[in-house]
C-alpha cells in the first residue's frame, strides 16, 4: 500500500502550471480526442477514410539551415520586388530572431543574410506577410504584433538617427478581446497561428488563443519559451479553453469566433473565403467556421479522428485542399483506448512523469 503522502489532497501542475485546474474531460472530448484515442499509422488512416496518402520522397527534402536556425514554426516566401523571379525565405526562430535567406541563382540554393532582427521575448509562432515588408506574427507573450523587416527602411532611419533601434519596427496590434467590461479570458496571452483575408476591402487577421490561461514557461536552460511543455500541460490539466479570434486591421477590433476548443492551433482560410478552418490539436480534428452563407457563425466538423496531433494548417496553391501538418503520434502510453486518461489524478501522474523524463521518453519513441 502506498503511503497517502504520496498523492497530495489537491493535485498540481509542475511549476509554473501549479494553479492549473485539472479538469474532469467531457463525454463529447473523451470519445474521439487525445485523452481517449485508438493508435493508428497514416496509412492506415488513409485506408479507412478513403483518400489518397501523399508521400515526399527522402530525395525531395532537403534541410535548410541545421544549427543555424533552431525551432522555426513558420515560413514565407517573399518575392524580392514585384514582378521579380528572385525570393527570399523569412522566418523566426525560438529565441525570437527573424532569419532572412535570399535565393542564390549562382549556387541554387537559399543564403542566410546577416540580417538581424529581434521581435523581443515570447516565442514568435504562426505569422504571414502582410506585404514583402510587413509580418503579422502570433507571439505566446505578447499578443498579435506588427513587424516591419524593411532592410530599406532600418537604413534610412540609421542616417537619419545613429542611436536608431529596432524598438520602433514592432507594434502591438491587439492582446485583448474588444469589450466594454473586462475579465481576465480577455487577455490574449497565447496567441498561436493565423491567415489573413480581405473582406470588403479590409484586412482581416484570423488566429488563435491557444488558451486563456496563457502559461508559455520559460526555459532558463535553454534560454527560450518553450511552448511543447506548455501544450503537454495545457493537454494534460484537460484545459478547453482555446478560441478563434478575427482583429479588424481598419476597426483594430478584436472579437471571439470560436471558442470552448482543446488547444486551439492552426489557421486556413478559404479561397473564396467563405469559410475558416481552425485546427483543435488535443481534439485530433480540424472545425469549419462558416464566414458566409445561411451556416455564417457557425461550426461543424471538417476532418476528425487524425492519427496525430495536428498542428499547423496551409491552403494548398489550387485553393481547393489543405496540408495539415501531424507534429507527434498519439503515444501508446497515453493512447490507450481505456479510462486511463479519463482519470485527472493519472493525468497529474503523467504530467510530472512527462516533465522530468520527457528526454528519456523522447528517445524512447513513446
């Protein structure tokens, strides 16, 4: 018999996660979501929901940048000027470093430049350009930011200003939900993808909260904000609070689309921009959010049952399908098809064994 001092009266989260409520899951999460999920391979998925496995040859990938450019979560591809066949690579590292990468036509190949750029603490996630001169970024700190990357721009104003900074290259657009009263779910402190589109001539920029308790812990040995220990725990305490938001960029109104979802992720909107699809990542589906149409402001099922954790979601160039991006297998040691998961203390069990082993574990595939 183990000794009741073991299990404390109130389980908690590792720190800083200690105030986290572990909650019971509900019957609707439980059947067909991470806490309760039947291990599968992709081809197996694919067989059963009939449709075609597309699968990259090892000969049509290629690393680019090992050592140099550590945790992007997102790319872009940016024409150097308009009507120009020359491109550059823009990203953003986990330290918060946008990277710039010409395309040499000489050695055919992307070159990093000795661009610098820092876009301050937080962990910079999902973005897009807005224009070859302006990123819109998620970042899990700071909210949704503006970042001008005008190498034209910076050596204007360094003639102008020798004492000139990056500090005036990044702009907070929106860290809370437009309101006239406020509560602390107004906060948006875990912004995590998005896509923009027009409507009736304005910018809109969907994204995500990932959740509205916001806790992206960080890394002191690393030195980074290390937002996978964040989703495990966020998974683990059965947090639902993650939403879809769409920000206004003529209004810079901000307001909630979607909510009440398990760790809200990926962003795609349609080409006819009739609908906006947003990845659930512990829910292993994809939601369809009508924009338009007699369904407009509401919400279905796209796709469900993934044999992974979706994380990030991409329109495709015909405009008509999408790539889903499956970033871990469902684990057989929390997959098992059992109440395991259902259990909140064995989910606080797991959560402290997965945040001192998850190296080990790591290694071990599982």
């Amino acid at each position: 018999v183990l000794p009741l001092w073991i299990v404390p009266p109130c389980p908690s989260l590792p720190y800083p996660y200690d105030w986290f409520e572990i909650k019971p899951i509900s019957d609707f999460y439980s059947k067909n979501s991470a806490f309760n999920a039947e291990t599968i391979s992709p081809i197996e998925y694919a067989n059963q929901q009939h449709v075609p496995l597309l699968e990259l040859g090892v000969s049509t990938t290629t690393r680019l940048f090992p050592g140099a450019v550590l945790g992007a979560e997102s790319v872009a591809v940016v024409s150097v000027a308009t009507g120009s066949a020359a491109q550059q690579l823009i990203m953003i590292d986990k330290y918060g470093f946008v990277h710039i990468a010409p395309y040499d036509s000489h050695l055919k190949s992307y070159q990093l430049s000795n661009a610098s750029l820092y876009v301050g603490p937080g962990r910079s996630l999902g973005f897009h350009m807005r224009s070859p001169d302006e990123m819109i970024v998620c970042d899990s700190v700071k909210g949704l930011l503006a970042v001008d990357i005008s190498t034209r721009k910076r050596e204007e104003r360094e003639e102008e200003d020798e004492s000139a900074s990056n500090g005036d290259r990044i702009r907070i657009l929106t860290n809370a939900v437009s309101s006239p009263t406020w509560h602390p779910s107004n906060a948006i402190n875990y912004a995590n993808d998005l896509d923009i589109a027009k409507q009736d001539l304005h910018d809109i920029v969907y994204f995500t909260s990932s959740t509205t308790l916001g806790v992206v812990a960080f890394n002191s040995e690393d030195r980074y904000y290390d937002t996978m220990r964040s989703f495990v725990l966020t998974w683990l305490a059965g947090d639902v609070s993650g939403r879809l938001l769409q920000y206004n960029m003529t209004s810079k109104r901000t307001s909630v689309l979607v909510q009440d979802l398990y760790y809200a992720n990926g962003v795609a909107v349609a080409a006819d921009r009739s609908y906006a699809l947003v990845v659930e990542t512990v829910g292993l589906r994809v939601w369809k959010y009508f924009l338009t149409g007699p369904k407009r402001g509401t919400k279905e099922v796209f796709i469900e049952r993934l044999p992974g954790f979706p994380d990030g979601i991409t329109r495709s160039l015909d405009g008509e399908s999408f790539f889903i991006s499956i970033v871990a297998p469902l684990s057989p040691l929390f997959s098992t098809g059992s109440s395991v998961m259902q259990s909140p203390l064995a989910r606080w069990v797991s959560a402290w064994v997965l945040v001192r082993f998850s190296p080990l574990l790591t290694s071990l595939g599982v």
